[in-house]
C-alpha cells in the first residue's frame, strides 16, 4: 500500500506519543514530500516530531515531479497539502494522511482517498492498541492543539462505544 502523509498527521500523533501508530498501521511505510520534511524537519527543528520523523527509517522522502500541479493546488492549499496531493497523483497512492476539510476535499475530487490524525486514533482504539479514544482525543486537543469540532469528537467517540 502507497500512503502519502501530510506534516499535520505526523505532528499531530508526534505531540501524543502515538507517531508509531503510522508503522504499525502502514508496513511498508509512508511517503512524504520535500515539503513536508521542510516543514517538520527543517523549519520544525526542536518542535515535537522533527526528531522523530527526522530519525524514522519507515518514512520516504519523495520530490514531486508535476510541479505546475504543485502550483495549481497552491491556489487553495498551502504547500505541503499541494506536494501531498501531487505525489499521491504521481506515484498512485491508495491512501493519503490529511487533516485540514479543504485539503481533504480537493484530494477525494482527484479521486485519492484520505485518512486523518481521528481516524488513526479510532483505527487503533479498535485495534485494541491504546486502550481509550477519549482519553487520545482529550490529549490531542489539550497537549497538541489540535482543532478539533464538538461534533467529530463525538462521532468518534461513538464509533468505538466510548459516547
């Protein structure tokens, strides 16, 4: 399975301890592009995930090609969320890591289907990996940030009989 990430997915988990959730779910690893390492390794540095992600040996960094694609979705996403969507176009990814509703969008109209930070949280909580959603999305929105609607959260809660 070809998976693409953007940098919000690996941050994200990055923040709650949960990067490894990605190898566990993804064997073969993730793609990133340059973009994304920019973002999280580079301007990232000394930020929760740069050194996780930096050192991860299942991470791929990947240029992507069709660059006047890259500028096309510039228009509406920023630069990572473009890169991510152009690599997945190129090298036919069946999965792509996106969080932000208009990335995600622009994603599933080109056809690629799209997998956020909650949803490998409520993949885990099914797997039996981390023992409770509520307590993983408390911490995501407290300790990471993370923007995260009344509604999705309760959604989630309820996919795995936590509601």
């Amino acid at each position: 399975m070809k998976v693409v990430a953007d940098s919000s997915i690996l941050i994200s988990l990055s923040n709650i301890n949960r990067l490894e959730l990605l190898p566990r779910r993804f064997h073969q690893g993730i793609f990133v592009p340059e973009a994304v390492w920019r973002e999280i390794v580079e301007a990232g540095h000394g930020r929760p995930g740069a050194d996780a992600v930096h050192s991860a040996s299942w991470i791929t960094r990947q240029n992507v090609q069709n660059r006047a694609l890259v500028i096309a979705l510039e228009t509406t996403l920023d630069g990572g969320e473009a890169e991510v969507i152009a690599l997945a176009q190129e090298i036919q990814a069946n999965l792509v890591l996106l969080d932000e509703k208009e990335a995600r969008k622009v994603a599933r109209r080109l056809g690629l289907p799209t997998l956020g930070t909650v949803g490998m949280l409520i993949w885990a909580t099914k797997q039996k990996i981390i023992p409770s959603l509520r307590v993983e999305l408390d911490r995501l929105r407290e300790e990471g940030g993370f923007r995260l609607g009344e509604d999705v959260y309760q959604i989630a809660l309820q996919q795995v009989g936590e509601a």
